[in-house]
C-alpha cells in the first residue's frame, strides 16, 4: 500500500511554508521513481492574512493598493501554481500535498479531480453537497445556479512528477476578505464557508480529521503522522 506521512503546521507564514514545500519536492524529486510505495508528504496549516496570485493571474483581480493591503494586515505574493488570485487566513484549512504522481498512479487532472472528491466528502459530513463547475477548479455549492458559491479553491504546481501547492477550504474564514478580489478570476460568483453553511463554528481538529480520513481513501494511502518532515529550520 501507498504511504505518506504527514504533519500539521499549526499557523504559519505563507512564505515558510512555501519553502517547506519547495524543500520536500527536491527531496521527494531525488528519490528512484518507481518501485516504492512513499509516495510523499502531506502539509496541514493555516495563515496569516494573504492573498496569492497565480503564475497566469490577473493583477486586476486584486482590487486593493500596498496601503489598503497594509491596512488589512494583508500582504500579496505572486506565486508559482496554477490559477488566478484567492486569500489564506485564518480559520481556512490549506492543505498542501507534496506527492509523486508516479506512485499515486495518476496524471494532473486526475489528481485534482481526487483532491476535489476529498473535499465533497469532507463537508458532506456536515449535510452539504458540494460539486465540481465546468471550467473552474475547486468545490462549489449549488454550482449550476445563480447562487453558486465556492468553499475550496485548488491550485496545484507539478515539476518532475512531484506536486505542490494544494487546496485552501474556508472552515471558519473571515469572508470579508473575498470583497477585496474577484475570487480565482470570477468576478460573478461568491464564496461561502462551512461555518456560514452550518450556521455555527466548525471545529477544525475534526475538520483536519476528515480531510486525513478522504485523502488516504481517495487515494489509496496511509497516513502516518511525523512531525519531524522537515528536518531542519526552513528561513
């Protein structure tokens, strides 16, 4: 069977985290492709305020100055993913898997495709239906209607057959922070969190859980929990 190990970041900078990832690709990227079943790492966090835009973004999509940045205590950075402009911060669960699609045994779409099926799964334990809409990444609620908001943006980087970057799915988010961006590029649809959906607070422990639950069915891997991924301070 498939492993990978995993850890929990608690909160974390943006930055940090993104060169967690980068440090665990080229490790992961060294490693002989084929017969082995580590098939790589997976990262759980939540940051500060930030908003990233993607390699093919839009920088009209982010509708606030350096000032009206600062005033937020927000900061924006241009990253290497794929997709346009979304917002981490806390309350959102980012989880950033660093796998080989080798072993996993599947190509890009159908790795995002996966990614998306664990997040269905994991609100569908709190009575939601989440969908995919065509053309668009990520989990969206009634995403056929007018109505149609999104509670999971995805954005993924693969360089030799590794991946990084992940998925951001808004648990208790300050939504307030979605005004200031026209969401992935739609600057039409709205977003919505499970705390707005439930009418009440998710715990994320419980959240955390489910995702470490549906990734390793989805999958087809075990999760084992090792705090020690990254072996030394990353500044």
């Amino acid at each position: 069977m498939r492993t990978m190990a995993w850890t929990d970041l608690q909160t974390l900078d943006y930055r940090t985290a993104w060169r967690h990832q980068e440090y665990l690709l080229e490790r992961l990227a060294g490693e002989k492709p084929a017969g082995d079943s580590h098939a790589g790492y997976l990262l759980l966090t939540e940051h500060p305020h930030v908003y990233t835009l993607g390699k093919n973004g839009k920088q009209e999509n982010m509708l606030l100055d350096a000032i009206q940045l600062r005033a937020r205590e927000a900061e924006l950075i241009r990253v290497d993913r794929g997709g346009d402009i979304t917002y981490h911060g806390p309350g959102q669960l980012v989880a950033y898997p660093v796998v080989r699609l080798d072993v996993m045994e599947t190509g890009i779409r159908e790795y995002i495709r996966r990614m998306e099926e664990v997040v269905i799964r994991c609100i569908g334990a709190y009575g939601l239906k989440g969908d995919r809409m065509e053309g668009a990444t990520g989990v969206w609620l009634d995403a056929q209607a007018p109505s149609a908001r999104k509670i999971c943006a995805i954005g993924v980087r693969c360089s030799r057959s590794v991946t990084m970057h992940g998925f951001a799915l808004n648990v208790n988010t300050d939504l307030s922070y979605f005004n200031h961006i026209h969401p992935c590029g739609f600057a039409d649809k709205g977003v919505t969190s499970l705390e707005r959906e439930i009418g009440k607070k998710a715990g994320m422990d419980e959240v955390k859980q489910l995702v470490l639950l549906h990734f390793g069915e989805i999958f087809g891997t075990e999760l084992t929990k090792d705090d020690g991924i990254i072996e030394k301070p990353i500044i």
